[in-house]
C-alpha cells in the first residue's frame, strides 16, 4: 500500500511542480511526501528478515540521530555549515522539520539497499560517495526552492564544501548501524529505483531553475545505479 501511495503522491507532486506548481491550500504535501518517502525506503527494510522490532529500532534511531544533528547544526553551523529552515517543509520541532529525519531515513534506507557487497568498510566508502551524488542533485534545487536557505556563500552554487564532507562522513558512519548481509535481488532492484526516481525528480526540478549541472549529475547516477544492478546479475550468474 505504501508503495502505491508513495507512486501516486510522486507522480502527482512532480506533474504540478513542473507545470503550474503546488497550490497554497496543498503546500503541507511538501514535507508528507517525504514522510512517505521515508516509509517506502522502511518498507524495503523490514522485509530483510530481521525481526521487525530490530529494523524499526535502528529505523527510529537514526530519524532521531539525524534530526539532534540538524538541529546542532542549525544552531551553530556545525558541521554542514551555516544555514535554516523555512517553513516550506511543514511543522518543525525547534529548529528542524520533522520531514528532514525522513529525508535521512529514506535516502540513507534507499541506498544501503542497493549496495550489495557484504564488506562493512567498503560499503560505507559506497553509502557516502552515493550519499553525496544524492545531495549534489537534491541541495541546489532545494535550496534554490527555498527549503532552506544558505548563510555561507559555497562554490557549488551556493553551497559550502563542509555540507558534501560531512554528508559523505555521517552516511558512511550510519552504513555501520545496518546488519552485514546481502539484500534480496529484488530489494535490491526496488532500491535501486526508488532512488533513481527521487534523482530524477531533482534534476527535473533542477532545469526549472536552470540547474544544469545537478542534471547531469542525476543522469549519471540513475546510468551508474542500473549498471550496479547489470554487474550484479552477471556476478550471480557466474555463482551458480
């Protein structure tokens, strides 16, 4: 069920953004599609044969790991640099909507669940590098829509470099939280799409703005996410 909403709430939300925008009196759809996005990346989770209370508990940990992060963050610039929120994204607590934690879970969800190596070092080096491809398609236009807003002046259009390093180290340092196993074929295929829909939706997004260069980098990454999955098929292939 989470997977229709999730599709439909998608479809919908980005028809409207590219064409006649999102009208005032839906403008709490914002931070809920992040809310579903969140639950979809959990679903995905929670089917890896874990018991439940165990996925749910690391799932609830790092929405609440994350969200104390942001919110030191927006206090005292640390350490992704200065910036704050606006009211784009619906209800916050303090300082921080209660829609970024999803973002986090469901980015950080998403992509361990394409990774499919079952070294714990190597897939955090993955779960940071792909973290950062994500954020580099997902920041400009974000910021350029006014879900938040910069203080520091960055180099890549508008953003500081510290926001990218600590995105790469605080993904790679989460990866260690989720168990050494491999995800099913078909987890692992279903990750690999969600996260390939959320890059594109940005970098369409991102041409509305003339953001040309998260558009690329979108495209490269939706190319390198199913080229994982053709090197995976043929290394199985070869197993059996």
């Amino acid at each position: 069920m989470i997977r229709l909403v999730f599709i439909v709430w998608y479809l919908v939300g980005l028809l409207l953004m590219l064409t006649i925008g999102v009208p005032n009196w839906l403008s709490f759809s914002n931070g809920l599609f992040l809310v579903f996005f969140a639950l979809y990346a959990s679903s995905l989770e929670t089917r890896l044969g874990e018991k439940p209370i165990v996925s749910w508990a690391r799932i609830i940990f790092i929405g609440a790991m994350t969200f104390l992060i942001e919110e030191v963050g927006v206090r005292t610039g640390w350490p992704f640099g200065k910036y704050s929120y606006t009211d784009v994204l619906g209800v916050s607590l303090g300082h921080v909507p209660l829609a970024i934690p999803c973002a986090w879970i469901g980015i950080l969800i998403a992509v361990v669940n394409m990774i499919t190596t079952t070294n714990r070092w190597l897939r955090a080096l993955y779960m940071g590098t792909w973290t950062v491809i994500f954020d580099m398609v997902l920041d400009p236009v974000a910021f350029a829509r006014q879900f938040w807003v910069w203080q520091e002046q960055g180099d890549f259009y508008g953003i500081p470099a510290t926001n990218f390093v600590s995105w790469f180290v605080l993904a790679a340092l989460i990866s260690l939280l989720f168990p050494k196993q491999r995800p099913s074929k078909y987890i692992q295929r279903e990750a690999v799409r969600l996260v390939q829909a959320m890059l594109l939706m940005f970098g369409l997004l991102g041409t509305k703005e003339g953001l040309w260069i998260p558009l690329l980098i979108a495209v490269a990454g939706i190319v390198l996410a199913q080229g994982g999955i053709r090197v995976d098929r043929i290394r199985y292939k070869q197993m059996v």
